[in-house]
C-alpha cells in the first residue's frame, strides 16, 4: 500500500462516520450563512458592521456546544442567542464604567460555570453567556448597539439550526456505513503497526504504537455500537447481532496482534518474519484471501525450528480466520432506514449529575470549579490589565476556557499549556499568513473559513492545534478588516500566557482537584462495571444454561475505561519522575482488565449452553470470586483483595484439571477459564496500582494454567 492510501486509510479511521468532518463543515456553513445574512441588512439599517460578530460567534458556540438532536436541540440552540442577550444588556448596563464591569464579567463567570450542573443545555447556555458578555467588552457595546447585536445572535442561532437540521443533516444509514468503513480502517492501521513492529521487534515505540492502535480500534468500535441512531431504527435483535459484529472484529483484530506478537517474540529463523508480512499484507487487501494464505503460509512452517514455532503459526492462522469472518460478517448489507424514529420528545440526555456528598460541607464540582474561575478571571483582569491596559480579554478569555472539560488540576495545566504553545505557533502562522494574503480579499476569507474548519475538526483531537488555527485566524481575520499588526498578536500571546498561569494558580492553590485522587474516582467507576458483568454472568450460570447478552455491560465497562485514561493522560505528558512510566503501566493493566472481560462477555453465552451443571456452577462461582476481586479493588480492600485472589486461584485450578480430564483441545470452555484467570491476574496487578499503601500482600499465584 502506498503512502498516500495508508494516509487516507489513518484519515477514515480517525473519524468513524466522518461526524468530525460534518461538523466542520456545518460550523463553516453556518458562519458563512450568519455573515451573508447579518451584513447586508447591518448596512441597509445604518448599524455598526461590527454587529456581525455576535452572528458568527453565536452560531459556531451552537454548534460546538449543542449536542441533542430533535426538538431539544431545536429549544437549545434558541436558547443560547436569549443568554447572549442578557449578557449584552448587562454590558450595556455598565457601559462606561471599567471596574463595575469587571466586577459583573466575574459574576457572569461564576454563573456560566455553576449553571453546568443542571445539564449539557445550560452548560451550552453558559458558555453563550460568557461569550456574549466578552463580546459586548470587547466590541465596547452600548445600548445604541443592543438591538443589532441581538438580532444578530439570533441569526447565528438560526444560521447554526439551518445547517445541522436542513442543509447537512446526519442520515443513519450513510454514518453507519461510514462508521463501518472507520473500523475496517482501523483495522488496517492496527495491522501497518504489528508489520512494522515485525521489522523491529525489540522496539518499545513500535509496540506501544500497537498497543495504542488498539485502543483506538476499541473507541471506534465503542463509538460505532453505542451511539449511532441508525440502531435506534432497527429492531431490537438486528441492532444486537450489528453490536456482536463490531465486537467480533474486535476481539479477532485483538487475538491477531496477540498471535503475532506471540510469534514474533519467538526465537525463530529468518523465514517466520516474512510469514508474518504476508498475512499481514494479504489482510492488507482482502481478509477472505488472508485466511487462505494464513492457512497456507502455517501448512509451510509448522513444525519449523521447534514445536512451538509450529503452535504459534497455528494461532496465527485461527486468528486471521477468525478476523475474516468477522469482518465479513460486519461487510453485510445493512437495511437501515434513511429516516431514523422521531425523537421529539424524547428528553435531552441528563448531565452526569454529582452524588450527595459524604459531608454536607463538601462543595458540588461545579461550584468549586466556578469559584476556581472567578479567583482565575480576577488574577487576569489584575495583571493583564497591568501588563496590557484595555487588552485584558483574551487573559480572561484563556483563564475561562482552560476549565472546560478539565476535571482536575493536572487536565487544566496540560490545557494550559496545549493553550499557550497554539498561540505562540499561532502568532507566527498568522504573521507570515497574513503577510501573504493581505490585500487579496478572496485568499484572506478563505484562509480564514479554513482556519475555522480546521480548528472546529481537530478540537476532540489536540486543543493545541484547534489554538493554534484560532491564532492563525485572528491574525488574517484583522488584515481582512485593515487592522492587523504584529503588536496585536504579541498582546494575544502575553495575554494568553498571563490566562494561563492565572488558570494554573487558581486550581493548585483554590480548592484543588489532585489528579490522582480523580483517578482513584474514576478507577472505582471502572471497577464497578466489571464486577457488575462478572456478577450477572455468574447469577445466570447458577441459575440454567441460558445467560444474557452481556455486550452492552461490556460496552459500560469500555466507556469507563476511556474515561479512566483520560483522568490519567496528564500523567502521560509529565516528563518528571516515575509519572509517564505509571500511565504506561496503567494504561496497559486498564486495557488488558477491559479485553479479558470483552472477551468473556463474548464467549459465556456459548459455553453455558456447552456444559453440564456442575461446570456451570463452578464457573458461575469462579466468575462471582473475580467480581469481589473487583469490587475490593474498588474500594480499596486490600485483606478482601487477597482472599479473592486465594479462592480464584483454587477454583480456576479446579476447573482447569476438570476440562483436561474430561476434553482435549482448545473449546469455549477453556476460553472462559482463560478469559477469567488473565482478568484475576490483572485486577491482581491492579491493586498494586490503585490501591492504598498497605503491609498487606496478596497471596502467591499458583503457575498459569494451561489452556
């Protein structure tokens, strides 16, 4: 494959049913719309063009901000020109006075921010607010300006329901097909990956690009199973055989990487290596040809070197074949209605709402988190001010957005950070952009629709590079309107950084969320599902031969997962200490309890139906002694931990000697042992991670059995 189809291929998998593209796109149709509709009647009523910008503004904040469909979209999207509103009056309202301004923008922070807590709409609500206020500042808005400036919000809001509802609306079937394509696409970078680890085996980059290329496979594979509403438009069965596919290719494309890095860890001559790039290059081009020359390819080699060369080509081969028919199985045609089912009054999804407190003293998230905003946002206005009188707002600006999405201190310092590096890069891209566009309009505005398509598209991605192209835009934008200079942009920057450290100081010193503790919190959500699985899985056992589907409580435990490692990415980018060389062991032991319960998940059902009571029973009572693992590790047991840890490993002995007395060869039962005693051994490793310090030590495990 060349290198220009490898990186169209990269292109398709990063974004599963091009929603990131569409999105783009609408924030560009929006803006150009607001623009083309807001100017001209600007004009023919004599107002100031400066009015324009609330159009823009309001619309892009919809359709970053606006995540419902339906109706409640429709009434979310109205909302936010109705807070604009209300910030522009308020502006107006302290119109010529510097300090009751300031004093209201930092009220009007507090507010943005503790709104957040009654769901996803008031937290779009805010931010239209906040961006409204700064807006009106800025502008240096009055109450002569008020009416163009609302009326333009609501054009924004207007333009932005046009271009997501009308003109680029999501079809069901056209995004779960392109969603499938995702994951076919991920499957392909996942294998480019274990062929260049197969050139270089001894590199530790290559293989944690293995390892990450998997849990990339997983989001999308998560992404495509759960949130795509051309399932809601299938029947209940349909949608759960689509989800057993996605989650077949997973499995196999995992059980590949498995076969191969087992492979080629082996001490084999040069002949296995080249193998191992044919498969890989036939799974290249078509998955049904690669069973073939898998097949092929283990025929020629087994028995070559040593037996368990030969073993490990037979595994190689069962994986690629498994891998084939799953992705054809995913290949099917899909009949999914155009249309998916009205959901109009179907209700916003709830915001994840704070449990009680232990202590009724303890503030709410939100809350501590707008107080953190405002000491932030005075600290701006205070040095900024000093530094840079009048040109304060984009330290306030910085200082604001920097909390967004971060739920602990060390996520608000890598934003910080990502902010203030954008900018810096930006503020070179945009004095060498607009120094070769200025004066040619055409080049200038779509320089510009670029930079904002761009920005809005990598945002989930790197908010340094959705900075950076912001950056870059305002520059061309001001040589568009006759007002650049590089002074402008240098103020952006000490701005910026003056934002950033105020953001910085207030969350290490004003009630501060460690970053560890985040993580113990979000290790406990993780656990939980886990052990809910298991339990389920073992409730069934006991009970008959017929276990419930378990796809979905898998998914949860992904869900959780993801979320997990992002609480702890911050770690990943610390370059002191033990912090990075902790993620990566967290990252590795997090995915690997994810798999094997995946795994398990997948393979119950079918060995239930497989074993006699007894078996059941065990393994129901197997599956019930790895859930209190979990569950000890989620409140940090350590005594519980141990004693869990002793019985799964008696019981799993049992079981092991019971099936090779009984059958010969690999069967689902043996699976599920497999699958559950690499979850025992990983939860075991776990509380050496998450768990608290102890003298305890979790008993010896017995030798891995053989399966």
């Amino acid at each position: 494959m060349g290198w220009w189809r490898r990186f169209l291929t990269r292109l398709v998998a990063a974004d599963p049913g091009m929603r990131r593209f569409r999105a783009a796109v609408q924030v560009i149709v929006a803006v150009v719309l607001a623009i083309g509709v807001t100017l001209p009647v600007l004009t023919a009523l004599h107002q100031p063009l400066v009015a324009v910008a609330p159009a823009a503004v309001v619309g892009m904040v919809s359709m970053l901000a606006v995540r419902s469909g339906g109706r409640e979209g429709v009434i979310t999207t109205l909302l936010l020109p109705l807070a604009a509103t209300v910030s522009f009056t308020l502006a107006a309202l302290v119109h010529g006075s510097i300090r009751i301004a300031e004093l209201v923008f930092l009220v009007v922070m507090f507010v943005a921010v503790w709104m957040r807590r009654f769901g996803p709409r008031w937290f779009a609500a805010g931010m239209a607010a906040f961006i409204g206020y700064f807006l009106a500042l800025f502008l240096q808005a009055s109450f002569a300006t008020l009416p163009a400036m609302a009326g333009a919000a609501f054009v924004g809001a207007g333009a932005a329901l046009l271009a997501r509802f009308v003109l680029l609306p999501e079809r069901p079937e056209k995004a779960w097909h392109s969603g499938v394509r995702a994951l076919r696409a991920r499957v392909h970078t996942l294998l480019h990956a274990v062929d260049a680890l197969g050139d270089e085996p001894g590199s530790t980059a290559k293989r944690r690009r293995v390892h990450d290329e998997l849990l990339r496979l997983n989001a999308t594979a998560l992404s495509l199973g759960t949130t795509f509403t051309a399932l809601d438009a299938l029947p209940a069965e349909r949608a759960d055989e689509l989800r057993r596919h996605v989650l077949d290719v997973e499995l196999a494309a995992g059980g590949l990487v498995t076969a191969v890095d087992g492979l080629i860890d082996e001490p084999v001559d040069a002949a296995v290596r080249p193998a191992v790039a044919q498969v890989t290059a036939a799974l290249d081009r078509d998955v049904a040809e690669a069973v073939t020359v898998s097949r092929d390819v283990a025929d020629r080699l087994d028995g070559a070197g040593s037996p368990s060369i030969g073993m490990a080509v037979r595994r190689l081969a069962a994986a690629a074949a498994d891998l084939g028919a799953a992705t054809q199985a995913m290949q099917h045609d899909v009949d999914i209605p155009e249309e998916p089912p009205s959901d109009d009054d179907e209700p916003e999804p709830p915001a994840d709402e704070p449990e009680e407190p232990e202590e009724t003293r303890r503030l709410l998230p939100t809350t501590r988190t707008a107080v953190q905003v405002v000491v932030a946002g005075a600290l701006s206005i205070y040095i900024g001010g000093l530094v840079a009188p009048g040109q304060w707002f984009w330290a306030v600006i910085t200082a604001f957005v920097v909390f967004a999405g971060a739920n602990s201190r060390g996520e608000l310092l890598v934003r910080a950070w990502s902010r203030t590096v954008g900018t810096l890069a930006g503020v070179v891209a945009g004095v060498v952009v607009a120094s070769v566009v200025t004066g040619h309009v055409a080049a200038q505005g779509a320089v510009v629709l670029l930079c904002v398509f761009l920005a809005f598209y990598l945002l989930p991605l790197s908010y340094g590079l959705m900075t950076f192209f912001v950056t870059t835009m305002l520059g061309v934008l001001y040589g568009l309107l006759g007002r650049f200079s590089v002074a402008f942009l240098e103020i952006r920057l000490l701005e910026t950084a003056i934002g950033a450290v105020a953001g910085a100081v207030a969350a290490l010193i004003v009630l501060p969320t460690h970053t560890r503790g985040r993580i113990a919190e979000q290790a406990e959500a993780f656990l939980t599902p886990v052990a809910e699985l298991l339990r389920a899985a073992a409730d069934d056992l006991r009970s008959g031969a017929d276990v419930r589907p378990l796809a979905a409580e898998a998914r949860d435990v992904d869900t959780q997962m993801h979320a997990l490692l992002l609480s702890a990415r911050p770690l990943g980018s610390y370059r002191f200490g033990d912090a990075r060389a902790r993620y990566e062991r967290w990252r590795l032991l997090v995915s690997s309890c994810a798999t094997a319960t995946r795994g398990f998940a997948r393979v119950i059902g079918p060995t239930a139906v497989t074993c006699d009571a007894d078996t059941r029973i065990r393994l129901g009572d197997l599956a019930a002694t790895v859930a209190d693992l979990a569950d000890a590790l989620a409140v940090r047991d350590p005594d519980a931990a141990a004693t869990s840890v002793r019985r799964a490993c008696e019981q799993e002995g049992t079981l092991v000697d019971l099936v090779e007395a009984v059958e010969a060869g690999p069967t689902v039962l043996r699976t599920a042992i497999h699958q559950l005693g690499r979850l025992r051994g990983v939860l075991a490793d776990l509380s050496a991670e998450f768990g608290p310090r102890s003298t305890t030590t979790l008993a010896p495990e017995v030798p891995p059995a053989r399966h």
